[in-house]
C-alpha cells in the first residue's frame, strides 16, 4: 500500500510539473545518465506494480532538470500500461475481505445489502478492469 501511496504521489507531482518543462532544459546529464534515469524510474514502475499487474509498455521521457543547491532534480514524464494479472476478481485481497467479512454479519437484510454491493464490485473490476489495460 505505501509502494502504490508513493507511486500516486510520484505521479500527481509529475502531472503537476509539465508546465515548467517548456523554459527548462536537461543539458547536465549525458546520455549515459539520461539513460540511468530512465531504467531507474521504469523500475519503480514496475517494483511498484509487477505483483498484481503485468506490465506490457512504460515510456519515460526526462522533461527538465533542476540543478540548485548542489542537487539534480530530474523531473519525468511517465506513461504506462497495466494489467491485473488476476483472471477473477475474487482472487484479489480486498475482494476476498469483503467475502469473509459478510460470513460475520448476522442481520439478513444487512448481509442481503452488502452481498449485493460486494457483487457490483466483482462486477465492474470483471467488466472494467481484469484483463483491460
């Protein structure tokens, strides 16, 4: 949860930044860097995400970098595709949760809600999300 957590906020900042990628350039790093950067970073993708997703394209592309105070600070771009190596939705924790959870309930009409919104869940990730990149 923290790997996906830093991941999304990797990804908002990243999404925040483009704006300043126009007046900035990435002349402190050769090639041999650039190219470290960028196998360092689809890494992280897939570190992050290889346990519950195959991973079949990721494209990187080093929009600036920010060179102060004796730092480098390479700032990306990142664009990739994923896929729920799962075949049901069932298979996945929280779904198997939600499962166990409803053996708990004793109230009929209370388990009769939640079973009906456990099964719009595996629903919409078995229409929308396994096997859809």
């Amino acid at each position: 949860m923290k790997k996906l957590f830093v991941l999304l906020l990797i990804i908002v900042f990243l999404t925040q930044i483009n704006i300043f990628a126009i007046s900035q350039h990435t002349d402190y790093l050769n090639e041999s860097k650039k190219d470290e950067v960028v196998n360092y970073v689809k890494n992280q993708i897939i570190d992050l995400y290889s346990e519950y997703y195959s991973i079949p394209k990721i494209d990187v592309e080093i929009e600036y970098v920010d060179a102060s105070n004796n730092e480098l600070i390479v700032h990306t771009f990142v664009n990739f595709t994923k896929i729920l190596k799962i075949k049901s939705a069932e298979d996945l924790p929280f779904v198997k949760g939600m499962i166990l959870e409803l053996e708990n309930i004793e109230d009929n009409y209370e388990k009769m809600i939640k079973s009906s919104y456990i099964n719009s869940v595996i629903r919409d990730l078995q229409n929308n999300y396994i096997g859809i990149e």
